[in-house]
C-alpha cells in the first residue's frame, strides 16, 4: 500500500478525468496497459473505459472524504478488487481480463447509488 499523496502530475490528470467524466468520452488504455481511476464520493473516474484484454495495472485513489474501493465485476461476479481506500490513498490492482463488459463500482455503503461506478469494455485486440 502507498501512503503517500499523488504527485502533481496524476493529480491534475485526475482533475481532467473529473471534467471529462460528465462529457460522456471513452477513455482508451494504451500499449502500456496502465489505467488511472479516481474515486470519490459520487463517482469512478473516468466512467467509460476501453481496454485490451489480458494484465491491466490500475492505480485506483480515493479522492473523497470516506473510505471506498474499487470492485471490478462481470455478470454479478467478482473479478477484481481492490481493498478499502481510505481518503487521500492509493492502492494499485493488477487485473488479468478477459473479453467482456465490466461494472466498476464502489461497493462500499450506498456508492453505487450516489454514482460510484463506471464500465470496462474489455476486447480482444484492443
């Protein structure tokens, strides 16, 4: 677990993920197979996701002022998850997956009901 604050760089990338997030824009995950998700109360960001199957490294933090985390599901069932965030932290998840349409959500408290949660379109060849 990394319990230091975010540099400024991944900051400020999440801060442009929060203004995207409302502008119904797919994030694409590129060849080097990283994702960058932010949580808060109210939201995963980005909320759309595009990405190739197999490893994908996603560094999840928790911009809120509760705890949450990150649970990556396909038809109901867990495939990936990571422990509780608490504010201000980072926790990095590898996930193998494979081709499908994923929920990311918050499954802490009523996070999904205030908005926590977003979709992985995973595909083979990207």
């Amino acid at each position: 677990m990394d319990t230091r604050l975010p540099p400024l760089p991944l900051l400020a990338a999440a801060l442009v993920a929060l203004a995207a997030g409302g502008c119904g824009a797919t994030t694409t995950v590129g060849n080097e197979r990283t994702l960058q998700i932010a949580l808060n109360e109210y939201r995963v960001m980005p909320q759309d996701v595009r990405a190739p199957t197999g490893l994908l490294t996603i560094s999840v933090h928790n911009y809120g002022r509760l705890t949450h985390d990150l649970v990556i599901t396909l038809d109901g069932r867990t495939e990936a998850a990571t422990k509780p965030i608490a504010p201000g932290q980072t926790e990095e998840l590898d996930a193998v997956l494979g081709p499908g349409h994923y929920l990311m959500s918050s499954s802490i408290l009523s996070d999904q009901a205030l908005g926590a949660y977003g979709t992985l379109d995973v595909r083979s060849g990207g």
